[in-house]
C-alpha cells in the first residue's frame, strides 16, 4: 500500500464525505510550478490551487516574510490590538484597483466573505436591499453566497433555504448568446431589472469581468461598460468580484481594466497572498466608509501572517511584471490551444485572457455539453503528470490556470500533455 492509500483510507474514516478532491494523491510539497506526492509523483500544475498560487508554490520571499512575522505574532485581533501589515495591504490595495478616486479597504478570510460584506456595505450605503447577480456566476458557499451562486449542483443543492431579494439576470455568454453583441445583452439585463426588480430597490449588481467556476465566461465587448453606466445613472453599487480574476491572473492586475470599467467596490482574494488566507473589499470611500463603527470586521480578518505574505505577494508582482508574464503565457498557449480546436471537433470554443484559459467541449456539431468528454481529458492529463481542472455549469469545460511564474518549458510540456490528452480520448 502506498502512502497515498493509506491517506485515503484515513480520510475516509476521519474527514466529512462532502469535502471533495481532484487528486488521489496527497501533497508532499510544491514549488514554484511543480506538485510532488507523498509517494514521489509529480504534477506540473495547471490550476494553483484555483488561480492562489499566481506567484508560486513555496516562492521564497512568501516563505521569509511568514517565518518573520510568526516569529513576531502570530494573532491579536485587528479589532482588538491593530498592526501595520494590515493597514499597508489596505494601502496595496486602494493603489492597485481600478479607479483614481480616494478608496478605503476591509480585510477578510475568503471570497465568499468578501463579496458578503461587499453585500452588506452596498446595502448600508445605498438603503437598498436587492441585489442583481448572473447566470453561471459563482460567488461562495454561504448562504448568501449560494444565493448568489447560479449552480445547484454540488453548490446548492438541499443547502436551502437561502437569503432573500436576490435576483438572476442573463450574462453575456457569446458561445450561447446567438451574436448577441455586449451592449445589447447589456440591455437585457437592464429591461429585466428595471421591470421585475425596479431600480431604485437595487443595491448592488454583482458581476465577474470573467465568470470563474461558471465556465470562464468572457462577456462579449462592452457588456461590462454598458451595465457600469446604467449603476452609475441608477445609483446602483457595481460590485466587481475579482477574486479568481485578480492579482495579474488575466494579463493585467485587474480583469475590469480591459475595458477600462471602474467599480464602486472591488472583491478580492486567492491570489492576493501566494497561498494564505485572506481576502479583501476595496471602494469609494463614501461607501466604505458608510458603515457604523463595529459593523464591520472579524476575528481572523486581516491575520497579520496572511498580510505578511500578501505585502511579499504583491512585491513579487510587480517585481518580476507578473501581469506581463500572463500576457505571455497567453501568447504561447492560445495558438496551441487554437490548433486542439482545429482537430478536435468537440472543442466548441477557445476562450480567456491571460493566463486564465479555458477550452468548451461539446458533442461534435451541436452546443450540447460534453461533461464526460471534459473529463476524461482532464483525467487523462492528471495521468500524465499535469494537473488540470473542470468548471462550467453544465461540466463541460476545461480550465488552465498556470502559476505565472511557470516557466516557458515548463509551459510548452504542460501544454504537450494537454495535446496528447485531447488526441488520447478523442
């Protein structure tokens, strides 16, 4: 028996059957781009632990600047005893989110709470309470996250019930639009709104400038500046969840900023800290700032050892033009993909930016999804040493998201795998 069984069978009897995993394997350690297994396998990875690791597994200014801060402390409590870290993140962050206006941030442990107190500070603000989110969207596994969220399965289902006066508008999904050009699926959503919902009830409208676990959705151009327009007119609170986009994943440090779109508020998380726990809320001022003293916070939010690997994080972003890396990862992979697509005639579309890549499969001739084709090439890569993921409401995609500090070998063999893993199962 390998360690890994031997894992698993602990596993079994110790970890609650819900919790799932792509591998079978158990980690041993990972650096920079490379996964190796208790057992010794190793995985070139192409998902980062859902686009966390953008700088890396293990990268070694990350490493320094957690062992200095536990060596300081490892906890107070912003709440109760207040630290610089946390206030240099927020300084971070209010710099590098789109928008020259004056902003304020919160600190947080997850996604999924960032973009609830996103919720909450829109509410507070505006005296609204409806919020508008997409179909396809995935926004978390709370409660008001899974109202957020569009899939029932595994996300939804029997969870329920969920909050209240939350509302699903159409998202701009060009493979399955028809043509449907971005201002006119724009105008959709705003005849939906302002007829079933009505303006002057919405908070906040919730987007992803590219939907992540929804399938990695780029919405058609100007989709995203059409609906930033109507907020602005109708005094809703645009929310840009940036969490799997964010952090240079898409070719820039913010997936708003290819079509120059400002949000009112920004979520972030996964990538902000090269592997630890934390997430954030960056806005206007005026709406961050609206909240009472108090209703705001939590206990771990902003941990002072996750802020020390952000601050490293970000240095090593800027240090090493990872935005620009993405770009260039995206100019090696998207011809390579492009020539799959040519031969395979499942592949529907080619789709992504920067180094969040995705391919749609379906059944030849037809837009009925091929789950089961999605796997098996993601299993198949898995079996050859390079660790891909799924995603897309109906399964059916395959998604690449490369650490960016992957190297253009280690990037050429990946994709390598991938190739064969298309022709193995076709």
């Amino acid at each position: 028996m390998t360690f890994s069984e031997e894992l698993r069978r602990r596993r079994t009897a110790a970890v609650a059957r819900g919790v799932g995993s792509v591998l079978g394997s158990y980690v041993d350690h990972a650096v920079g781009a490379t996964i190796t297994d208790v057992d010794g396998r190793r995985w070139l990875d192409f998902a980062s632990g859902i686009a966390v690791t953008n700088v890396g597994h293990a990268a070694p200014a990350v490493v320094e600047a957690v062992r200095a801060q536990v060596e300081r402390f490892t906890h107070t409590c912003f709440m109760v005893a207040p630290y610089e870290s946390y206030v240099a993140v927020c300084e971070e962050l209010n710099a590098l989110t789109p928008g020259g206006f004056e902003k304020r941030s919160l600190l947080v442990n997850s996604g999924a709470e960032a973009v609830e107190n996103a919720i909450k500070i829109a509410r507070h603000a505006t005296g609204r309470p409806a919020v508008v989110a997409f179909e396809h969207a995935y926004h978390g596994r709370t409660n008001l996250t899974m109202a957020l969220t569009a899939k029932n399965m595994p996300y939804k289902h029997r969870f329920g019930p969920f909050a209240g006066e939350v509302h699903r508008a159409p998202m701009s999904y060009p493979l399955r639009d028809g043509g449907l050009s971005g201002p006119d699926a724009a105008a959709r959503v705003v005849d939906l709104v302002e007829k079933q919902v009505g303006a002057e009830n919405v908070a906040a409208l919730l987007v992803e400038p590219i939907q992540g676990e929804g399938g990695f959705v780029v919405p058609a151009g100007g989709f995203l500046p059409a609906l930033r327009e109507w907020a602005t007119a109708a005094g809703v609170v645009f929310v840009a969840d940036e969490i799997q986009t964010g952090f240079c994943r898409t070719g820039d440090w913010f997936a708003c900023a290819h079509e120059d779109v400002v949000p009112d508020l920004v979520a972030t998380a996964k990538g902000i800290a090269g592997g630890l726990p934390l997430a954030g809320v960056t806005g206007r001022a005026e709406l961050m700032d609206a909240a009472h003293v108090g209703g705001l916070g939590g206990t771990y939010g902003g941990n002072p050892v996750a802020c020390a690997a952000a601050l490293a994080s970000i240095g090593i972003m800027r240090e090493r033009e990872l935005d620009a890396a993405a770009r260039r990862i995206w100019a090696t992979a998207w011809p390579r993909l492009h020539a799959v697509a040519a031969r395979d005639p499942r592949v529907a579309e080619v789709r992504g930016r920067g180094a969040m890549l995705a391919v749609e499969l379906v059944r030849p001739g037809t837009l009925t999804p091929d789950p089961a084709g999605a796997a098996a090439v993601s299993a198949a890569c898995h079996a050859a040493g390079l660790l891909t993921l799924t995603c897309g409401t109906y399964g059916n995609v395959l998604r690449l998201l490369p650490p960016l500090v992957i190297t253009d070998a280690e990037l050429a063999r990946g994709l390598d795998v991938l190739d064969a893993a298309f022709a193995r199962t076709s």
